[in-house]
C-alpha cells in the first residue's frame, strides 16, 4: 500500500469515532483524508472546531459548519495526524504550521485521536525538527535560548502562521523526556508554543500498515 493508501485508511477507521456533538479536527493531508471521510457522516455531528484555516475551508468545502472554539464547552474528540509518534503517545507535530491551534483545540477535547501512516511511528522523537511557534520580534532571542538547550535552530522560510507567528525548525535535538523539554522551550519568553505534544499526549493511535489499521494506546 502506497502511504496515501494508509493515510485514507486511519481516516476511515477514525470516523468510527465520530458519534456526534462538536469534534475537533486537524491540520495535513492526513487530516485532510479525515475530512473528506467525515464529509460522508457529516449528518451525525452538529459542526467541527478547526485547527487552521487550511482546515476550516476545507470543512466548509464539503458543508460541514465550523464551529468557533470559544463557544464550545465540551468535546469529545481531536483527530489529527503527527510528523512523530513514540508508543508513549507522545508526538512532535507542526510540520504543517499549525502547532499552536492543534493544541488548543487538543486541550478541549476529551480524547486525542492521532491517525498516522506507520512511517511516523519512531522510538525516540526529534530525528524530524521541531517547530516552535515564535512572536517575530524574539526570533534571534528565542533561537540562542534554543541553541543553548543544544538544538539547531532554522527560520522556516517564507512562512506565517495563521496567528501571524514565524517558526523556527529545531534540527539535531535528543529528545530523552519530550514533557520536560516541551515545558522547558514554552517558557522561554516569545515562544508562542512548541510541537512537542507529550504533557498532553495522544489517547489512540491509528496506525496505517500493510497488514491493516492497529489501535494502540499508551504503554
Ligand atoms: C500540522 C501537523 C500535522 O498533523 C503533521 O504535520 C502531519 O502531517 P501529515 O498528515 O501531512 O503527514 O502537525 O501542523
């Protein structure tokens, strides 16, 4: 199976999920393939809260009401895809940019769902550079700060955020305790936030393989 192919497949396995209700939705072509299974349920749910811009067209493409966050209480499910998964849950995200909204909306719902191809399962995080999400006027500030944690910082060219942020792609990082260095790089002053997502960890994975979709939860 090509890992398209996986990614169609974790986003169908992932719409047995859906019961109804408001649901959080995420950013990147898995994501995406998520959206367009969701489209087909779309009656089940009373809207979506999106986790970009990107994301809310494409709900709004397939006439599924976005939902503005502030105006939910309670949701029962995130689904996002991630650059990197471990077995503990834990996950860098945000090759996409969209890091900071992911994680707000992942804060409000009750169960993270991650749907992944199984190329993103990895043992240790950081061989795919982390993004962090910076206020423009601290990116030299933020990056020696980043460099002195030991990682290699790099301005990701050309690019905004939809919060009007930059992101700095942090190469060469061993991630040994992702909770720690996640707290650590968010309270450097001008982080917005990080693509570490391992104080609040996934709850599910779907992973994508050859042999089928595996569930799996945190060891
Ligand atoms: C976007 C993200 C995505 O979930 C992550 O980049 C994975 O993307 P894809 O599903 O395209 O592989 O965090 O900010």
């Amino acid at each position: 199976m090509t890992q398209d192919e996986l990614k169609q497949a974790v986003a169908r396995a992932a719409v047995e999920y859906v019961k109804g209700g408001i649901i959080g939705v995420g950013t990147g072509s898995t994501a995406n393939y998520f959206i367009d299974e969701l489209a087909k349920v779309k009656g089940r749910i009373d809207g979506a809260v999106a986790s970009s811009e990107a994301t809310a067209q494409r709900l709004r493409g397939h006439g599924i009401d976005v939902v503005d966050l502030n105006s939910v209480a309670s949701m029962e499910i995130y689904v996002d895809g991630a650059d990197e998964i471990t077995k503990h849950m834990h996950m860098i995200k945000g090759g996409g940019g969209a890091l900071t909204r992911e994680k707000i909306v992942a804060a409000v719902a009750k169960k993270f769902i991650c749907i992944a191809d199984e190329s993103k399962l990895v043992g240790m995080l950081g061989k795919f550079p982390l993004p962090v999400e910076v206020i423009p006027m601290a990116r030299s500030y933020v990056a020696r700060e980043l460099v002195a944690l030991g990682g290699n910082p790099a301005l990701r060219q050309g690019f905004t955020t939809d919060n009007g942020n930059v992101i700095l792609d942090v190469h060469g990082l061993t991630i040994m305790n992702p909770v720690e260095l996640e707290n650590k790089i968010n309270s450097i002053v001008g982080v917005v936030t990080n693509g570490l997502f391992a104080a609040r960890a996934a709850d599910v994975l779907l992973l994508g393989t050859s042999a089928g979709v595996q569930t799996m939860k945190a060891e």
